[in-house]
C-alpha cells in the first residue's frame, strides 16, 4: 500500500472530499501537478480542470474520483493538500 496523506477538496457550497489519498493530480496556472505523500510544501493557483484523487491503486478498480474544479488555489504543506476552488462538482458516474 502506497502511503497517503490529508486531501481536502472544498468550494464555498459545501466540502466534496475529505480523507486520505494516494495521489491528487491537477493543473495549476503553471502546468500540471501531482502530489504524494511527502511533496514538498507548495502553493498554487489552479487553472479550470479535472482533478483527479487515487484514493487505493492496490484495488482492481483502482479506486478513485475525478472532480471539476475551476480557479481556485491548492495548498500543500505537512502532507495535508488543500484544494479550494470557486465551483467543485463531482464528475458524473464517480463513486468512491
């Protein structure tokens, strides 16, 4: 098992994760970024994209959730990543 970290996904709405993840990928203004447990402290602006969070590689399904989130900003810091985003929606058919 892959070691995991904080991930908070919030909009001013409502809170659409929070729990431990694998890995959370996403493009910020200056491009994409993946995190994992350990990356280093960053801060960003985020570009209108898909996020993606891999809660469990080890299942057979892969287990994760991909959310539409337009500008907002992440923060990373004490493997605990912050993602706050103007409008966050689950995509359709996730399920976690």
């Amino acid at each position: 098992m892959a070691a995991k970290f904080t991930c908070k996904i919030l909009s001013p709405e409502t809170t659409l994760f929070d729990g431990e993840a694998e890995m959370l990928s996403l493009r910020t203004t200056e491009g994409e970024v993946a995190f994992l447990a350990g990356h280093e402290r960053f801060i960003g602006l985020i570009d209108k994209c898909s996020a993606h969070i891999s809660v469990d590689s080890t299942s057979a399904d892969g287990r994760g959730l991909n959310i539409a989130l337009s500008t907002g900003v992440i923060h990373f810091n004490d493997n605990t990543a912050v993602v706050i985003s103007e409008t966050a929606e689950i995509e359709t058919g996730e399920d976690i």
